[in-house]
C-alpha cells in the first residue's frame, strides 16, 4: 500500500487546512502533523533566524478500519499516480 503498511487493519484520514492535501496515518488523533507541510520546514536556522515550529494541521476526517482501510489507501493512490495501475 501507499501510506499505510500492508494489513493495517485501522488507520485516521486526514485532511491538512494548510495546504489541503489528504493523506492516510497510521495514528486516529483528533489532529496531527502534516506529512506534506512537515516535509517543507526548514530545521537549519542561522544565527539571527527562529526555529520553525510543526503545528498539527492535519484533521481526522475519519477513523477507517478493515477493508475500507485498502481501498481509500488505493483510492489516494492513484490520485497521485495519476491513475497508473502498473505498480499495484
């Protein structure tokens, strides 16, 4: 699978208000971090810069379990495939 391991059996979906982007996690957190916006801080700071802070913007659309857990797995995948079935 793409986000979430083969034969996770429960997962959170998430919706981030930052940047918009859905994505699954293994954790079922009212919020958590984003995976997209996590990837975007910068954590080398010069002397007269601060330190970005993660905020948790991600929110709990909802908590999927058993097959439905798969098939939105699949169902974002190729959302970002661009719908190539090779690799499935």
């Amino acid at each position: 699978m793409y986000y979430v391991p083969d034969g996770t059996t429960k997962c959170g979906y998430y919706q981030c208000e930052s940047c918009g982007e859905k994505f699954l996690s293994l954790q079922t957190m009212n919020t958590i971090d984003c995976i997209y916006c996590e990837q975007d801080v910068d954590l080398e700071i010069g002397p007269d810069e601060d330190m970005s802070t993660l905020k948790d913007t991600a929110k709990l659309i909802q908590v999927l379990e058993g097959e439905d857990v798969e098939k939105m797995d699949t169902l974002l995948s190729l959302a970002i495939t661009g719908g190539n079935y090779d690799w499935i």
